[in-house]
C-alpha cells in the first residue's frame, strides 16, 4: 500500500476506474497446452474486471505434465498396454504424436 493510503480509499479509486475485483473460490487450475498441461493446486484466484476486459491473476503450487491424462489413457485403451511408464515413454520417444506412439505399441504387444 502507499502510505497514508488506506484500504478503503483503494477500493473507491479502483470503482472510479471502473475497476473490480473478485476472489474466486478454486480447488484447481489446469492450463493446457500443446506440449502438456500445467497444473496449479491450491490456487489463489482473482478475476479483475476493468472497461470490459477481464484478467486472472493465478498463483499456488505448480506441477507441469508432459502429456495429459487423457493423451496417455487413450494410448493405453488404443494399444492395448496397460503399462503407463511404458505409454509415457513411448510418447517421449515419438516426440507426444499419438497415432505413431499407438501404432509403436501395437507393433510391439
């Protein structure tokens, strides 16, 4: 805070710009990309809302997969395998290209 600057008199600058905070209530944020998901535990969320744009501003314990779940049970349920250090491997190896890493673990079964 600046000094001399309350927390209430931030609140009544922030509506005057048209600003407005919400803390949302989360248990989990997953971000998914193409090279794997990102996925933050215990996070802290606050949607800021200013002339029409909304922002999220997210923090907490971060942990980064390589490939989603749901990449690796499609894998298995397509091979067949049901290893998944196997299925992740063979994904590592493929360089994540799902067909080629089935087609791999078809071929080897």
């Amino acid at each position: 805070m600046f000094p001399g600057f309350g927390a209430g008199n931030m609140e009544k600058m922030m509506k005057k710009l048209g600003m407005k905070m919400d803390n949302i209530d989360a248990k989990e944020v997953v971000i998914k990309s193409e090279s794997g998901d990102i996925k933050i535990k215990n996070p802290q969320v606050v949607k800021t809302t200013m002339k029409g744009q909304v922002v999220f501003q997210v923090s907490g314990d971060i942990s980064e997969e390589e490939f989603s779940e749901d990449d690796i049970e499609l894998i298995m349920e397509q091979s067949g395998v049901k290893d998944r250090k196997k299925v992740t491997s063979a994904l590592k190896e493929n360089n994540g290209d799902i067909v080629e890493t089935i087609m791999k673990l078809k071929g080897e079964k």
